[in-house]
C-alpha cells in the first residue's frame, strides 16, 4: 500500500505531466533504501517514481539532490548516455520526488540470472562500453561531491579543498597508527607507510577526474535484447554520483 504523502505526489506529477491521476492505475513497489522506488502502471504506459528519504547525508545535500538528479540527468542524456528522462517533480519542504519514464529492457540483475554463461559475456561487454561513455564525462578541474549542478571540492567547509588524493589518504596513517597500538604483533614500519602513502597521494591528485556514478549495482542498470545483441537501455540512480580520480574508477564502480 503506498503511504498517502506518496501517492499525493504521484497525483500531483501526473498532472503536472499531463496525465491522468486515475483511481485505476497500479502502483507496485520496486526498492527501497535512501529512496522508494515505485513502478507506475497506467494501463499504457509504465512510469518511475521515486520518492527520496533520509539519505543519511548532511541536510544540505538532501536539500540539494533533487538539483543533482535532475542536472546529471541532462549533462549525461546530452553525451548519449541511456538515462530515464524525467517528467516532473516535486520539491516540497518534507518531500521530494520525481517521476521518470520506465526504461526498455530489464534490470541487469535479472539478465544475468536467466542467460547461459556464454552469453553473459555479451552483457558485460554492453554495459562495459555504456559505462566507459559515463567515465569520459569530465564536470570539473578538481575531485569533488556534486551539490545540485555544483562541484564542491572535497573538504570544503572542513578547513582548506583538498585533493582527491588527500581526501582519499588523510585517515589511512592515523588508523593504521590506532590499529598498531592494538594489534602490537602487525609491527608496521611507520616511515616506509609514510612514504608509501605520500606517493600515492601525489598519484591520485594527478590522476584525472571524471564522473562517477559510485553505486552501479546490477539493479541499477538496464540491459534489452537487440537484433545486434545485447545493449544496455540505461542508467538509474545518480543520487551517490561524484568526482573522483580515474584511478579509482574500479574500485568505487562496484560491478
């Protein structure tokens, strides 16, 4: 049963893009996490909505994703990358949601479980290709989270920007100093580490910044069968997208 606040927002999208509130239409849920996901069924056509929660975020970036979505949405639909397109949305002090167009094909997840293993090689590929066009996407000079249509660098409001270098490295030295004092028998040479880690720093704020989406679980995108194979149909869930280095593209790209 969907909860009152959201159907009233799906009623208030729908009109807002043309179409009817009917009594008739099935609403079935998808996800829930930081946001509830619902599938809209109108008898014609199929919608998303989306229904964003507590992110667990400072306020200031919930009060700001729903700019964030709705810009990434654009920046990556203009490089030809498969996205929903949105329809509307609502920006209320105690509730955001947008309503999206239902993307073609099905959720990789699912794809994965009903092909043979030969096959599967042709989906990874598809979503391979579709997520090199994502990481060629360049929205700043400087690592960064993505405040609305913004790119704040890393550590701001915390004392001076810092690298995405800094920032990824900064803790490592004081936790493995902690965990030592625990665990005498790790016996770790504080200087080689040191050094270690001064490199890496410098590698990583060297290393270009490019668009990531940063949760691109297997239901999160969207693969269809074509006459040439398999395609991905798209992309959800911006809501985590950053800027980081290249270098961590596999290891925050948790496919």
């Amino acid at each position: 049963m969907i909860p009152e606040t959201h159907q009233a927002a799906l009623d208030e999208l729908l009109r807002s893009a043309g179409l009817p509130a009917a009594a008739g239409n099935t609403v079935d849920l998808l996800a829930e996490s930081t946001n509830t996901v619902y599938v809209v069924q109108t008898g014609e056509t199929d919608f998303i909505l989306r229904v964003y929660g507590d992110s667990g975020w400072p306020e200031i970036y919930d009060r700001a994703r729903l700019a964030k979505v709705i810009h990434l949405h654009e920046v990556l639909a203009a490089k030809g990358v498969s996205v929903p397109r949105i329809l509307g949305h609502v920006d209320h002090p105690d509730l955001q949601a947008v309503l999206m167009e239902h993307l073609p094909g099905q959720p990789l997840a699912e794809a994965l479980d009903q092909v043979p293993l030969p096959e599967r090689d042709d989906l990874w590929r598809a979503v391979g290709t579709s997520l090199q066009s994502v990481h060629e996407i360049s929205l700043a000079d400087i690592a960064g989270e993505i405040r609305g249509d913004q790119v704040v660098p890393f550590g701001d409001g915390e004392g001076p920007a810092r690298g995405w270098g800094t920032f990824a490295t900064g803790d490592f030295l004081d936790d493995t100093d902690r965990l030592s004092r625990h665990l005498p028998s790790l016996k770790v040479d504080g200087d080689w580490l040191a050094e270690v880690m001064s490199r890496a720093r410098e590698h990583l704020d060297e290393s270009p910044v490019r668009l990531l989406h940063n949760d691109p679980t297997v239901d999160n995108i969207f693969v269809e069968r074509s006459e040439d194979g398999w395609r991905c149909s798209g992309w959800i869930d911006y809501l985590r997208g950053t800027i980081r280095g290249w270098v961590e593209v596999l290891g925050v790209d948790r496919l």
